[in-house]
C-alpha cells in the first residue's frame, strides 16, 4: 500500500508539472492560452484531483490498517474448561470472554466467562447499567479495551472534525459545564518597585455538554460466518461499527443545530470573511488572505492554522492564482504529508456545504482550540441472537455517547459566500 501511494505522489508531481508547463511556456512566449491548451489543462486539473482523492484513501486505509494490527489477537478458547487468559483491563480475561460471546453467543461461553462478563456489568456506574443493555438476557455488555482502541481510533481516522478538535472523555455521561474563553486581548504589564499588582480578570463563558446516544444501528452477519475461524471478528465488527457511527457524529460535529445534537463547528463558526456581491459559488485570493487574517496570529501561528473545506470547494481554490500567477494548491511530495492552501494545511470534510448563496463554506484557524468532542468512555455493543434466527444471522449494533460544542469563536473563522 505505501509503494501504491508513493507511485501515485511522483504522478501526481509530474501531471503537476505538466500543468504548470503550460502556463510557462505560455507566459515565455508572450501570449495567453489556446484553446486546446486550455482543454489540455482541464484535463491535468481532472487528472490531479483523481489522483488526490486515491492518495487521501489509500493513506486512510493504511491507517486504519495500522491501528487494527497494532492489537495482537488472542486465539478463542475451543475447550470447554479452559479459563479465560488474564489481561490488564482490570477484569482478568474480560477481552477473552467478550470475544467468546461476540462469535458464539451466551450458550458458546464457559461459566466462567459469563460470570466475568456480569461481573463487570454490575460493577459498572448506575448510569451504565440504566441504559438496558448488559445484561446476558438483551444480549449486550461494554465493549473491551482492545475493541474501544480500534473503534476510537476508526472514528478519528474517518470523522474529520474529530481528527482536529480537542477530545476529551468522561467516566459517566453526567452534563458537563465547560468554561469556554478567549483571553488573546488580555496583556502583562511592568510592575514597578513597591506597586500593587492590578487586576486583569479572564472573562469565562460556559458551554453545556450532554451526551447523546449514538448507534451504529444493525448490522448482520450469516452464523456460518461467525463460527468460521477465518473471519476476523476483531478487525471488521470494530471497524465496521465505528465507520456508521463516525459518519453521523461527523455530521453533527459539522452542521449539528445544537438543539437536541452537537453544535457543528460550521454552526457555530463567526463570519471572518464574506463575499463580493457576485460570489455565491467562488470565492477569490483576496478573500482567503482576509480569511486568513480575520483570526488573531495567536491561533494561525506555529502550525495551527488550517483550513477545512469540501472537496469540491478544494477543486475551486486549486484552480486560483495569486498576485505572480502561481497557484495557491500546492501538492505534497511526501507520504502523509498534505497539500498546502497559502502554505497551510487543509482538512477535506464534506460534510462542509459546498459554495452557494450565504454558505459558510470554508473554516480557518486553529480547531482543537476552537472546538470540543466529549465522549463518555463506556462504550456498550448489543448481540441480537434471536430477532433473526430464522434467516440464520446474528445481530450487532454499538452504542457511543458523545457531544460537541465550540469553546473559543476567535480560534477559528468562517468564509461566506455572498447572498446574491
């Protein structure tokens, strides 16, 4: 996978030069653009976003790839009187057993096991067990930590607002009043020599943070699959779970209206920079030089800043130049290693608006300190055993508690497009 997409990056480079080819030898000559080398540019436009979109997927995968084979898998246990291994979760062999009732279902699992799995149910919070589904009977029980690695880790992967915004993660889902602040107006001063010190008080507001109940919702799976020792339980049932409920919160954490969801980073975000009259499906260099500086130095500086945008407004910017001609994309070289917008990086999210009439489309500063993920750390998956029985399946689905809300508006500003 990494020699596919290090072989897509030098095409990439060269389609690029070729791109920029054009332009040179044009503007060597004296002239403007023909026809057929406009069409010829089209086209090495089309070619480098093709092969932009191939890159960001297969450096996705490769990710993901690497988070599910960093948690080595523990053979089931086949003999009936075998005692599950001992792992550090704080519930020996808990991992082991989960494993067991995930594939074979209550019946498959040794007295043991089960008592393990009730075990750590009714150690659990109130709150937990309140949410009716750990008990044998309903057929679920909180996930192990080798589980909740990979589903975490495949949201991150997935959801684009999580992989730049803080996150922080709470025991129970209890509401949280988080301080949000922007103290950047606020200065030192010279003290001078048997002088009281004055006061310069740090003006809090304060965000409400719930915990909303997420669901991958069902997903089944043939028993013959589930009993066959081939299919890696532990690498597709995390993965394919998280993927579902990392969309949706994706969503939310984007355009979420904060009212019985997460307040979207986009929902919340001010108005940096907004369009000419005219501009309600472009936007121009100018435009994103006074988005750039509409947010303080403080959180545009040392690497922060970034933009976040959807595809098909990324498609519109690397068609822009700026005052010498030269565009303002340019593509990266390196493996992991983004394309740059004005020097920064940007995040592709689509669940950001494309360009249209009073659209916030495009998002710069410095998010993790603009915006905040809460995730309640339990984290509960269901086994349907029955409901399908007849069609020979089982059924899966997962439960993740989450909110979403910003916590410093000068920490990130928005580009609008012109109402009309």
């Amino acid at each position: 996978m990494q020699s596919d997409t290090k072989t897509r990056l030098e095409e990439r480079a060269q389609v690029w030069e070729q791109f920029q080819a054009i332009r040179r030898t044009a503007e060597e000559q004296g002239r403007d653009l023909t026809a057929e080398e406009l069409a010829e540019r089209d086209k090495l436009n089309e070619e480098i976003g093709r092969l932009s979109r191939l890159i960001n997927d297969e450096e996705r995968e490769a990710k993901i790839a690497g988070v599910m084979s960093t948690v080595s898998e523990s053979p089931v246990s086949r003999s009936a009187g075998e005692a599950p291994e001992k792992k550090d979760d704080g519930y020996d062999g808990y991992d082991s057993a989960f494993r067991r009732w995930a594939r074979f279902g209550s019946d498959g699992m040794t007295a043991v096991q089960r008592q393990l799995l009730h075990n750590r149910f009714f150690t659990a919070t109130p709150e937990m067990r309140s949410l009716g589904v750990g008990t044998g009977s309903a057929g679920g029980y909180a996930v192990p930590q080798m589980w909740r690695d990979k589903i975490i880790e495949t949201l991150k992967l997935i959801d684009s607002v999580r992989s730049v915004a803080e996150v922080i993660s709470t025991d129970t889902g209890a509401i949280i009043n988080w301080p949000t602040v922007d103290d950047t107006a606020n200065v030192g001063a010279i003290l001078a020599e048997n002088t009281q010190v004055t006061e310069q008080d740090v003006t809090l507001g304060t965000a409400t943070l719930n915990a909303y109940m997420y669901t991958s919702r069902l997903v089944r799976v043939s028993l013959q699959l589930m009993q066959d020792e081939a299919f890696d339980l532990d690498e597709k049932l995390p993965r394919m779970l998280g993927a579902r409920i990392a969309r949706i919160q994706n969503t939310h954490f984007t355009t979420g209206t904060g009212a019985s969801q997460p307040n979207g980073i986009q929902t919340a975000s001010a108005i940096g920079k907004t369009g000419l009259v005219g501009q309600t499906t472009t936007v121009i260099y100018d435009d994103l030089i006074d988005l750039v500086h509409s947010v303080d130095r403080a959180y545009r500086g040392n690497g922060n800043g970034k933009f976040m945008l959807n595809d098909l407004t990324l498609a519109s910017i690397r068609k822009l130049k700026d005052a010498n001609n030269l565009p303002l994309w340019q593509p990266s070289l390196q493996l992991d290693k983004p394309g740059t917008i004005l020097g920064y990086e940007y995040v592709v999210n689509n669940d950001m608006p494309v360009m249209a009439a009073n659209a916030k489309s495009i998002l710069f500063g410095d998010f993790r300190e603009g915006y905040l993920i809460r995730d309640v750390t339990e984290i509960q998956t269901l086994r349907l055993s029955e409901r399908y029985a007849d069609f020979l399946q089982v059924a899966f689905l997962l439960f993740l508690r989450s909110d979403a809300t910003q916590q410093n508006a000068a920490a990130y500003k928005s580009y609008r497009n012109s109402a009309t």
